[in-house]
C-alpha cells in the first residue's frame, strides 16, 4: 500500500529539489551575466568621459602603447563615415570594421557580433576642430571574450551540478519520502490496531448476547424468575457496550478534534468531593478506607471533563485495590498549577506495562477478566482530558506495592 505513495514522494521531492537547485543555479549564472556585462559598461562609460574632459590630449590618450586593458578598441571616424584610425589597429581585421559603421548613428550603448568575438559599443562625437583630431566620431569597442569565457566557464559548473543534483535529488527524495511516510504508518498502524481491537472487544459482549438470547428462545415456557440469570447477563453486556461505544465515540471525536473544552472557572475541591463522596459509598463494600486531603483550588477548566478524568483514576484504583486496602486523594497548589494525587494500596503494575499503560486497549495482565478491566479506553481518555487542559498525566507504581497517579493541571489558561 505504502509503496506506490512512497515512489509518489520520491519523485515528488526529487522533482521540488531538482527545480529548487536549477533554478538556484540559473539565478547565479545572470547575476554573474549582469555583473560582469555592468562593469564593462561602467568601464567603457569612465572612458568616454575621460575622453571628452580632455578631448586636446586625444592624441595621446589613445597612444596604445599606454593602453593598459588590450580588450578596448577605439574607432576614429571622419564625416561621413569614413574610417579614419583603428586604434590598436591588431586587434579588429580590418575587414571586421565596416560592421561597426552601421552603429556610429546609434546612442547608447550597443551590442554587437562579429563572427565568434562579442563586443560592446558606446559612440561619441568630438569637435572637427582640426587643431585636435580631424574626427568627427570615435567609438569605444570591448570585447567581451574574456566575459564570455567566464559565463561559459560558469555554465558548465553549473552544468555539471544540474546533472549531479538529479543524483542528490534522487538521494534527498527517498530521505524526505521515508520521514515523511514514518508518522503516516504509524498513524495507519495505530488505525488498524485500534478496529481490530474494537472489532474483538465488540464480538465478545455479541456472542455472549446471542447465546443468552437463542437459551432464552429454546425454554419459552420458563418464567423470568427462572431465566433472571441469563437477563442478568445480557443486560451486563449491553451495559458494557454502551460504555465502550461511548468511549469510542469520545476518543474518536477528540481525534478529529470536534469534541470541545468549555474554559470556565471552576472550583476543583468542589468536583473532588463530589467524586470522592460517590466512591466512598462504592468502597465499603470492599472495606476499602478512602482518605482525602483536599485544599480549595479555583482554575480555569471544564467541570465535567474533569469529573469524568478524575472518575477513570479513582474508578481503576478502586478495582485494583484489594479488600482492606486503602486509597488516598490529595489535592494542593505549586507554581500556578493544581497538583491532584490518587494513591493506592493496590496490585500495582509492572515495569514492562508501565511504558504502555495510555495506548488505546493496551492490556497487561491478561489473566483479569474483561469486566473487571473495563474497556481498556479510559487512561486513553484520561490522558486526552489532561492533555486538552495544558495539563499533565504521571504515574508511578510497583507490582504488588500499589499506584500513584499525579496529574498537574495550570491553574489559567496560556493566552
């Protein structure tokens, strides 16, 4: 299943990162082009204006053996378009000349091609005074070889990282591929656990509904009293689907996020004893002595999220404190937070289970029964209420010793 949307991201993030590094590439090569291509313009600009602040020393400014940068060439026209110097006169054939003629006419810099050689042109016209020069236009011609061979140099790094950056692309895409499916799977695999989970804790309180049904079907003739048993248990199951059903569907809505925290104040020793109050009738039974130790604390909270958090922790230390046990509930303020503890004297859980306790239908003795376990749903909640609440959820316990549960809750909510 996974392997069609893993090629799928592998050349998806292959393709993003082969582009991103093109084009990356191609932004370098034209700011290079343009960089280059403007300091030959400044150059050839800063020439002119030499050339015209000290247009009596023509003569001599253009003498190339004090011409430092070879790549500059000076066309000396007279009127009419007559050719009048080449200056130095090496390093343009004369036959390339009659190119540049059509360009006297033009302003501004100009950009020209001559067989395998580019230039760049700028024209100025002089005074025809003939006690300077008898011109009446010279023209500066770069060439631009050297640039050339700098942009073609460039490219083909460029090139070359374009060819190796498919490899890295390639390389870089099943990377991000893999940590991108890595939350996906386990998403999938939690899914697929947790239906199968719920399918076979459904089937049982099922089957055992069914069986009741075809004994009740097969001895019409008994009266209630007789068959009181069987109802019995069947009204047992119901009872317990209902409770998985709705636990399912709270879990379910929390994880699509459609189930909402109402934020009022609230005042948390109140829901204390009122839950401890309605276990302490469920205790007796069992003589199991509950002791509180509840200060008054006034947060930020829903009341019946909360009541439902702390009936879950008080609910399974019930169950697994055994006759004559104790449990103890403990409530205080630290740093702006409300610190509720639950401490029991019960079977307590392993150091292998501990880790597991929060996953949905973890079960670690599978020696308890289904009822005494209860759906195997409630710390998933549990944790899920402490969790929406900016809170925090720890327990601590021993096998044999007992539990302590310590759920830290801020007393205002984080603006």
């Amino acid at each position: 299943m996974f392997k069609k949307t893993k090629y799928r991201l592998v050349i998806l993030n292959a393709l993003v990162f082969f582009i991103l590094q093109n084009v990356f590439g191609a932004m370098i090569y034209f700011y290079m082009q343009y960089s280059l291509y403007h300091q030959v313009d400044q150059s050839i600009l800063e020439k002119k204006n030499h050339l015209l602040h000290e247009k009596e020393k023509l003569g001599t400014r253009l003498n190339p053996e004090r011409e430092e940068n070879r790549r500059f060439v000076y066309f000396l026209w007279e009127n009419g378009n007559k050719l009048y110097q080449v200056i130095p006169n090496d390093l343009i054939s004369s036959n390339d000349t009659n190119y540049f003629s059509p360009l006297i006419n033009k302003a501004g810099l100009q950009s020209i091609t001559v067989g395998l050689e580019s230039y760049r042109i700028l024209t100025i016209s002089v005074s025809k005074d003939k006690e300077y020069l008898p011109v009446q236009n010279i023209q500066i011609v770069y060439n631009l070889k050297h640039e050339k061979e700098m942009l073609n140099h460039l490219l083909i790094v460029i090139g070359f990282g374009s060819l190796l950056s498919v490899f890295i692309a390639g390389l870089a895409g099943i990377y991000l591929a893999n940590k991108a499916l890595i939350p996906i799977k386990l998403s999938w695999e939690k899914q697929q656990q947790f239906v199968g989970d719920a399918s076979h804790e459904l089937r049982t309180p099922l089957s055992v509904m069914k069986l009741n049904l075809e004994h009740l079907f097969r001895h019409p003739d008994n009266s209630i009293e007789q068959e009181s048993e069987t109802i019995h248990q069947a009204i047992q199951e119901i009872n317990y689907m209902s409770k998985m059903t709705t636990d399912l569907l709270t879990l379910a809505r929390s994880d699509s996020e459609q189930l909402q925290i109402v934020h009022e104040s609230i005042q948390l020793d109140d829901i204390l004893h009122q839950v401890v109050k309605d276990f302490k009738v469920l205790a007796i039974p069992k003589n199991i002595h509950l002791t509180v130790e509840i200060h008054p604390i006034k947060m930020a909270g829903d009341k019946e999220r909360l009541k439902q958090l702390l009936v879950i922790i008080l609910d399974n230390a019930l169950k697994y404190t055994q006759e004559n046990g104790s449990i103890s509930v403990i409530s205080s303020k630290k740093n702006s937070r409300a610190i509720i503890e639950i401490i029991d004297t019960g079977i307590g859980i392993s150091n292998t289970d501990l880790p597991y306790i929060f996953d949905r239908y973890y079960r670690g003795d599978k020696s308890r029964t289904r009822h005494l376990e209860g759906t195997g749903l409630g710390l998933s909640i549990a944790k899920w209420i402490t969790q929406s609440h900016s809170g925090k959820i720890r327990i601590q316990s021993k096998e044999g010793k007992g539990t302590h549960v310590i759920i830290s809750l801020p007393l205002k909510l984080k603006s």
